[in-house]
C-alpha cells in the first residue's frame, strides 16, 4: 500500500497518465459521452514538451534530482526560468488545460482548477525552502522573476 500512495504523489505521473484515464473513464461511464477536438492536441503536447523539456534543463543547468525533495546543486536563473519561476509546473497545467479542452470535460477542467491552485500553494512553499537553501541571489530572482506568466503575474 505504501508504495502505491509514493507512486500516486509522483506529480507527473498523476497529470499526464492518471488525470487522462480518470477523465476519459469519468466521461464513458458517469457523463456517457466523449467529445474529442484534435485541434486543442497541441496544448496537451505542448504542456508535456515543457514540462519534460525544462526539467531536462534544470537537472543538466542545475544538478539534484526531479522535484523539489532533491533541489538543484546550482541555481537555474537562465534559459526558461528567466522567464518564469516554475516552467515545469506551468506545463502540467497546460498540458490539463489542453485535456480539458481537447475532451470537451468539465471533469477535466475541475481537475485542472484544483491542479493549478494545488501548485500555487506548492510553490509558494517551495519558494519559501529555497529562499532558506539559496538566500539573497534568490530573492533577487522573486523579484525580478515572475512566478507563472512572463510579464503578468
């Protein structure tokens, strides 16, 4: 059982394997009906690629392991992280959005409004960790750095 609950707090496997089946699953069987719009594909696509992508970055640019329980040796100011401060975790939540919409769920768009309000409280703890691990050079980065959308918020 306990490696089962360690399996299912692994985010990623959650967003871009667990989520899908819940969501084509609740569909067929509580809603009776799947609509799919192939032309929302590309969301989904695109929040994987930069989920994997950026992650891929961050552990060649800054050492450690994938999440936040192994945080980088060095800290990762350039490439997609000079534009926001959580560019893997903005990925899920692309890569939802665009489930939500390619499958026409409301299932999925409520997974994906818990989703994001789960990671903005994640992140928000997190921030606070590395301020302790990195000190001043990153609280220079929360400054001029934002925490989701370049330029917005």
């Amino acid at each position: 059982m306990d490696g089962i609950k360690r399996l299912l707090r692994r985010t990623p496997l959650r967003t871009f394997i667990l989520y899908p089946l819940l969501t084509v699953a609740w569909e067929l069987l509580i809603a009776r009906h799947l609509s799919l719009q192939p032309i929302f594909l590309p969301l989904m696509v695109w929040g994987y690629l930069q989920y994997r992508l950026c992650g891929l970055y961050r552990l060649k640019r800054g050492g450690g392991g994938p999440g936040i329980e192994t945080p980088p040796e060095r800290l990762v100011l350039s490439g997609p992280y000079a534009y926001t401060r959580n560019p893997m975790y903005l990925g899920h939540i692309i890569f939802l959005a665009g489930l939500a919409l390619t499958l026409q769920s409301l299932f999925a768009a409520l997974i994906a409004l818990v989703t994001a309000i789960w990671f903005h409280l994640r992140v928000r703890r997190d921030e606070a960790r590395l301020v302790e691990l990195w000190g001043e050079p990153y609280r220079r980065y929360l400054a001029i750095t934002k925490r989701w959308i370049p330029g917005l918020f």
